[in-house]
C-alpha cells in the first residue's frame, strides 16, 4: 500500500513528459486528500494494539500522537513519515531522511509499515526520546497589571471551557485598537483559509477608492462593463449599483461561484461574462442573498475605477502598512483576486482590519479607510432574512460587514469560523480561526455565551 501511495501521488507529468492538465492536476490534489485518508486508516489499524495512539487532521494530512508525544505524520507525499530518533534508525537503517514539507526537520519514511509488531515496537520504544508536548500557554504582550482583570479572566476560563468540551478551534486572540492583548494557539500558528472574511478586506478597498473620489456606491456595474451586457438582457441587470453588490442585494437572488462551485470550474473562463448570463429574479436593493459572487462583481469594480489588480492596491493601501505583507490570495481564472474570499493570513494578521475598524480607520497614527466608511460599512444596510434556524448570528448586514448582537458589534466573517468581532463599546476586537472540521456553531454558542456575554 505504502509504494503504490507514492506513486500515485507523485504522479506530476504523464507518459510522454509533458505537464498535465488542469483537469488532471485537480484529480491528482483530490486522489492526494483521499490516499491521505486511507493511509491514515491503514496506519491506526496496524497500531490498533496500543491503546493511547490518536490522529488529528493538519493541513490535509494528519499528525500522529502516541501517550501525547508525535512520533509521526502523513504530509504531502502521502506516505507515514516518523520522526528521528536512536530508535527509529535502528528499526529502519533503510530509510533514507527527507522533509516533510519546506521548513521543518528531516523525518524518516516509514519501512516497516506492513510489518505490524515491528511498527507497534519501534513507536513503543521511540516514547522515552520523544518530547513531552509543550502546554499551550496564552501570551499576553502587555503589562498584565494595565489589563483589566475581567477580560483576561474571561479569556481564560473560555481556554479551559473549549478544551474541556474539546471544542474545533486553532486560535483565540484579544486585542484593542494598538496590539494583541491576549492570545492562545490549540495547535500550531499558521497561515490559513480566511474564506469570507476577505469581503471586508474588499470592502475597506470600496471605501479608499470611494473617499478618493474614484468611485461610488451609486456608480453602476453596466458603467464599466457594458461590453459584458447580453442582447435583450433584462433591464433589472443595468441598474445593479456597487451598493447592492456590497449589500448582496445585487437580484440575482441565488448564491453564486461560492467556493466549492469555483473548485467545480463553474464561471470558467471569465467570472463576468457568467454572471452577466443569470437571471436576474428581484430588484436590485430589495432582497439580502448571501453571494460570493455579488463580492467578484464588486472587486472587479474597483479594479475598473483605481486602474490597478484589487491585490495590488490593497497592498499600496493596507497590506503593507499594516505589515501583513503580501498575503496568499486566490485568483479567478483571469488572473483577478476573488473580492468575495480565500485569502490567506495567520490569526492576528487577519484581526488588524478589525483593529482598524475599532480605531475608526486609523492604524498606529496613519489613517488607513475614511472614518465615515467605517460607520457606513458597520451600519445596518439591508435586513438578513429569513434567518437560519438557530442562528443568533443573523442581525443584518452592512457593506461586507456582517451585525453581531452585542451593543454597536459587527464581524468580519469566514467560512467554518474565521471570525473578527468587533465590539467597539469595549474597545476590543476578538477574533477566532476554525478548522474546516467540526462543528462551528458549537464554537459559536460557546463565543456567545462565555466571551461576548461575559466582557
């Protein structure tokens, strides 16, 4: 099983030694994820005569725990990777040392997986030269005596809480408009999936420009694309604004090129053309309808008025003043940033906007977005219905900006939990990061209950 994962996986060029397809390329990541899956079951089956091994899901692959200590992985090469020890050498003086993934340490692929009271010795043994697993502390960057003991003392009954639930959560952090106050990692501190939050990074875009006098919220899409206009399209698809792209308000009524329709290639090639292809159900400004495609459309607005990639100017405006430098970013098939999600940012890198926000535009001394923006974008725009069953979230929408039910909150939100609240009463910004795992509205209820009614 072992070689034949190898294989498949390394697979990168066909028969005649040229690239693959796009198609092929995207088989191959899926097969990867699935071979990942299946050689982790092979692997806690051949050790399912020690009773304290587990698994945990890492950034599509899995790490390995024996009494608490890591002894191994499956990574990018979808093979059972074991860390270097005495112990590990002398059981497979065969392996030949490679990395994981660029970075990190050497580790040895694993040669005597078939052999299954040969691999469940050697993990045995390996426990007295592994390190113990380092406590997860919380880090507080400031003077503990200048912090008021309420918020601290909710921050860390909140840690014991959702680790005592086992809660699917990577990160917590707490900060006011200047630093990170208080800050705790349940696993490793890593650039990630922001999904959706990334509408708001957009959003502040929208507002340089429209403070610059480049654009407006009344400014029409037809304005700048009007190549795009179909022959006999409907009239409703001439008057959508940049304010109902903003407030999903846009009438086409229906959630497009969200995530898993992109992976799809839906939209292929050019996301504009598609669009301007839907019906349009209801007038624009009437009905909320959650579309990640209302935030491309937007995106590519304000790259049409600043004359430059939506990546670039937010770099020029934000990125870079608030050292975030240059941030992961997907791009549609034309080489545009999808306005509308997956941008990629470690945990209180992804706060900073919230930071901004909090201070009313300003970062450190230098405005970043016109305060007026900043109460415009945060305000109620459009009501959120009909709200989902349970969801105590829902509390209307501004532009790219989702109210929270907390005295003058708001959020920028992404999908699975990567979540900055603002609450500007308090003069704090809490912000979460969620695996893809899990159930986020367990999370969710337990923010609700142990952080924002507690502050």
């Amino acid at each position: 099983m072992q070689r034949d994962s190898r294989r498949r996986l390394c697979l990168k060029r066909d028969t005649a030694g040229e690239e693959i397809s796009e198609d092929d390329r995207q088989e191959v990541i899926l097969l990867g994820k699935e071979q990942n899956k299946r050689m982790m079951e092979y692997v806690m089956d051949q050790l399912s005569g020690l009773s304290d091994v587990r698994q945990i899901p890492m950034m599509g692959g899995y790490i390995f725990y024996y009494k608490e200590r890591i002894f191994g992985g499956i990574y990018g090469s979808g093979e059972l990777l074991i860390k270097i020890t005495e112990t590990s050498k002398k059981y497979m003086p065969d392996s030949d040392p490679q990395l994981p993934y660029e970075g990190t340490k050497e580790m040895l692929p694993c040669t005597i997986l078939e052999d299954r009271e040969k691999l469940q010795s050697m993990v045995t043994e390996m426990w007295e030269e592994l390190p113990e697993r380092k406590k997860k502390g919380s880090k507080c960057v400031r003077n503990r005596r200048k912090e008021a003991p309420m918020v601290e003392k909710v921050f860390q009954d909140f840690i014991r809480y959702a680790e005592d639930k086992k809660l699917f959560i990577e990160g917590i952090a707490i900060a006011d408009e200047k630093e990170v106050l208080l800050e705790h990692h349940f696993m490793p501190d890593q650039v990630r999936n922001t999904y959706s939050h990334t509408k708001s990074y957009m959003s502040t875009a929208a507002g340089i420009a429209i403070s610059q006098g480049q654009l407006a919220l009344d400014t029409r899409f037809a304005e700048f694309f009007a190549e795009y206009i179909p022959d006999g399209a409907d009239p409703r698809l001439e008057k959508i604004t940049l304010e109902h792209l903003l407030t999903m308000s846009s009438g086409f009524g229906q959630p497009y090129l969200m995530g898993d329709d992109r992976r799809a290639g839906t939209g292929m090639p050019d996301y504009i053309a598609y669009m301007m292809g839907r019906p349009v159900l209801y007038e624009p400004g009437s009905r909320f309808a959650y579309s990640t495609a209302d935030s491309i459309l937007a995106g590519r607005m304000i790259e049409k008025a600043v004359g430059r990639n939506l990546a670039e100017y937010l770099y020029r405006h934000v990125f870079s003043k608030l050292g975030q430098g240059w941030p992961i970013w997907e791009n549609d098939p034309a080489g545009h940033p999808i306005g509308g999600g997956s941008m990629y940012m470690k945990l209180t890198d992804m706060m900073k906007l919230g930071q901004v926000y909090l201070a009313d535009g300003m970062w450190r001394g230098e405005r970043i977005v016109d305060s007026g923006w900043v109460k415009a974008a945060t305000t109620k725009q459009i009501e959120t219905e009909p709200v989902p069953p349970k969801e105590i979230w829902w509390c209307g929408y501004g532009y790219q900006f989702w109210l929270s039910p907390y005295p003058r909150a708001y959020r920028a939100d992404g999908a699975f939990g990567q979540v900055s609240t603002v609450l500007p009463e308090k003069g704090l910004v809490v912000a979460v990061q969620c695996p893809e795992y899990g159930d986020f509205d367990q999370v969710k209820r337990a923010l609700h209950e142990q952080i924002f009614t507690q502050l």
